[in-house]
C-alpha cells in the first residue's frame, strides 16, 4: 500500500534519561530534529500536507548498538546488542534553532475568520493565532556508538476549551509502543498505536465552522534510515499517514448561485477507534459506528452574526461551502451492508428573495423560544442521501478524499477524487 508523506528532516539527537546506565553521552551535542518541508500549513487539526506544524509534538524511539559507521537496520542489528535509548519521548519545536528537541508542549491555538480575507471560504476558518508554550527536555547523543530512530504524531491530541483555545491534554495521550522483532533476528520491526480513538469533529448548532481536533496520525521507523551519531550529518526523515483525509465541498453554478441553501450535513456510519500497527500498515479492532454533525445552521434572517442574517451563510454560491480537514480511521466504507453515507438536508427557494428566509421551522431539540438548547430548521426541507461506497470501497491509509457536491436548478452533480500524496486530485463527475 502507498505511504503518504510528510518530511520531518535533520535528526541531530537529542538523548538520555532513558538511556542504559553503561552508556556513555556527552553534556553537549543534544538530539533534535529538523522538519522541513514547503510552506507552513494552517492548521493543526487535520491533515497536514507538506510542512509539519510547529505546534505539534511527537515521540520519538531510540536504539543504541556500539558501531564506527553510519549503517542500515539490517547491518546495525547483525549479532544483537541493541540496546533501547529513547522509549517514546516527546520532541517539541525549538525557535531557538528552528528545530525540534526534548521537551513538553503546553501550546495552545484557537481559530477565527475574516469574511472578507480573499481566502475565506464558508466553513472554514482562515485566522489562527498560537500560544507557543514548550519547557525543554534535552537528550543528548552518546558519546560513542551510533543510533536508530523511529517516531509518531502526534504526542498527544489537543482538546477544545470553553475559552476557544485548543490544548494538549495528558488523558488523550497517544498510547503507542515499539518493537524491534528481536525474537525473528530485528527483522520486522513496526509501530503499534492501540486503542487509538480519532479526535472530536463537532459543528455545534449555528456555529460557522467545526471544532475539529481530528489528527494526521503520522509515524516513521527504524529501518527507513541509515543510523547517526552526533558526528553524523542531519538525516531526512519522512513521516507516513496512517490515516485517511476527507474533505466536502458543496456549492452551486452561476446559473443557481443564491437559489439553494443547506442547514445541516451529517457523515454516517463511520468508525472513531482502532488500533494501528506500522509492520504491516493496518488497522483493525475498529470501534462502533457513529455519526458526524459536518454543517448544523438554522439559516434564520435575524441571526445577527453575519450581514443580512445567518440565512447568507447558508446559502450556497460558486465559492462553495468546505465542510472537512477531517481525518478518520480507513476503513471500508461499505461496511457489510451498512455503508457510510453523506445527508444533506436542503431547501431550493422562491424567485422572492425578499421573502423566502422567513420560514417557518421544525424544533429539533429544546423547548420554548426562551430555551438555550432550542434547535430549529426550516419546515419543508429537502434530505439528500449520498452512499459513498458507491465511489470508493474503502477509504485507505495515507489517501486524500475530496467529494464536490454540486447544486443546479436541474440536477446534483458528484465529483469525487482521490489523491494518494496528500495533493489536489482528480475525477469524473457522477450525475445523481
């Protein structure tokens, strides 16, 4: 199966409390890494493309041998004596050198949005500002001998607090272990995450985009790269998706630009939980099925957060409206009869768009009009049900999914693509 990559470059290693006591390390020369890739992405929940955010934090392996060269895995662990020095340590972001050593990251960020910032697009926010908070743990090199490396992403997942701010939370840490198939000769060694549950994807009801704490679960082991010391040079190393990315976009043409509008999204069926093993990139002991809440809005005209009314909002025009950075578990997407499945609950308006966002509207949840909980949408809404696996068997490691979903006054239009690098992909349009 294809890897998707991320570069995280230049291990210069930090190492030590977990070291063995026979081995040597000097005082100096501590042990970091280097992630480079292109231009910064935005974001930290969801998928990352071709930089690693400097917010996130990883674990990070480390096996000792006494050798006098750089070596690959095989050569390295010929006759035994590896030794562990590193048993997943946090690595976060240094400013100071611009890379990536020991530490605990207490960094926190939160979202906003300019509606009028040529990057804006309903449903996502395109302002981020970041609290950088990472007290250092250095690991230094030893002072003889050289090192293998393997590594995860991130550390820990971040949570959402009644304050707007995301932070790393020690309960949500990743519960990952390593082995080095010492019994079959080191020949398989691998990564396992176990009992991974992906981050909370919820749109609250009349918010204007999702508080997404999904994460790129990442990782790279042992046998990928030569080992180093710190005389060596600073070593690529090259972070593999372990999960699948799905993004939404739902928008119109310029002939029904205004005429459609959508209130709520749900993604069905899907499973949260697993567990990941990078010997052989698979998941399994996938959880239960859930559902997802993708878009929620009332679209109601005196909603005051927007100009004219939060119906604007809701209504759909060529830009479209992105509905993802979701990352989920791969999983098959039919599901033994149980397919995973995208609703759509919509209205097509009157030619009157004086009058049309004054509707009337279902409760949903909640009581009188002075009850807090009290969820609407308008009466008379249309529900468009997309089976998904009626476009793809399965959702696979390291893919990118993008499904545009295209409103015209005569028909719907799905486009789904596939990108297996984490880029922008193609595809056939299907016509419902």
């Amino acid at each position: 199966m294809m890897k998707g990559l991320i570069a995280a470059a230049a291990v210069s290693v930090l190492a030590a409390a977990c070291t063995k006591s026979m081995t040597e390390y000097e005082a100096a020369g501590e042990i970091g890494v280097f992630p480079v890739t292109g231009k910064m992405t935005k974001i930290v929940g969801g998928g990352m493309e071709t930089t690693y955010d400097c917010l996130e934090s990883f674990g990070v392996f480390a096996y000792y041998k006494q050798t006098g060269e750089p070596q690959e895995w095989q050569d390295f662990t010929a006759g035994g004596n590896v030794d562990t020095y590193l048993d997943g340590v946090e690595f976060v972001y240094r400013e100071t050198g611009g890379n990536w050593g020991g530490g605990t990251s207490n960094s926190a960020y939160r979202y906003d949005r300019d509606i009028n910032a040529e990057d804006y697009v309903k449903g996502m926010p395109n302002v981020r500002e970041d609290a950088p908070d990472v007290p250092p743990t250095p690991y230094w090199w030893p002072k003889t001998g050289h090192l293998a490396f393997a590594g995860y992403s991130p550390y820990k997942l971040s949570k959402y607090g009644s304050d707007n701010w995301y932070r790393p939370s020690d309960d949500t840490k990743i519960n990952a272990s390593y082995s080095i198939d010492e019994a079959n000769g080191y020949a398989n060694p691998g990564l396992t995450i176990s009992d991974f549950t992906q981050g909370e994807y919820e749109w609250s009801y009349n918010d204007h985009w999702a508080h997404n704490e999904t994460v790129d679960l990442m990782w790279f082991d042992v046998d990928e790269n030569m080992t180093q010391s710190e005389q060596s040079t600073a070593m690529p190393v090259i972070f593999h998706h372990a999960c699948s990315w799905l993004d939404f976009v739902i928008n119109t043409d310029a002939a029904a630009s205004g005429e459609f509008s959508i209130y709520r999204v749900t993604l069905g069926n899907i499973c949260r939980k697993g567990t990941f093993t990078s010997a052989d990139e698979t998941w399994t002991d996938l959880g239960v099925q859930e559902d997802i809440v993708m878009f929620y809005n009332a679209g109601k005209k005196d909603n005051s957060e927007s100009a004219g009314g939060d119906h604007l909002f809701c209504q759909l025009d060529e830009k479209g409206t992105k509905l993802g950075n979701l990352l989920i578990i791969p999983q098959d997407v039919a599901k033994e009869g149980v397919p995973s499945v995208l609703t759509i609950e919509y209205k097509q308006h009157t030619s009157d768009s004086d009058t049309w966002p004054d509707y009337e509207y279902d409760i949903i949840s909640g009581t009188g009009p002075n009850d807090p909980d009290r969820e609407e949408l308008p009466k008379g809404r249309e529900t468009l049900t997309i089976d998904l696996s009626e476009y793809t068997a399965a959702w696979e490691t390291g893919r990118h999914y993008t499904y545009t979903i295209t409103f015209t006054l005569d028909k719907i239009l799905i486009d789904p693509s596939v990108d297996n690098d984490w880029q922008t992909g193609s595809g056939s349009g299907i016509t419902i």
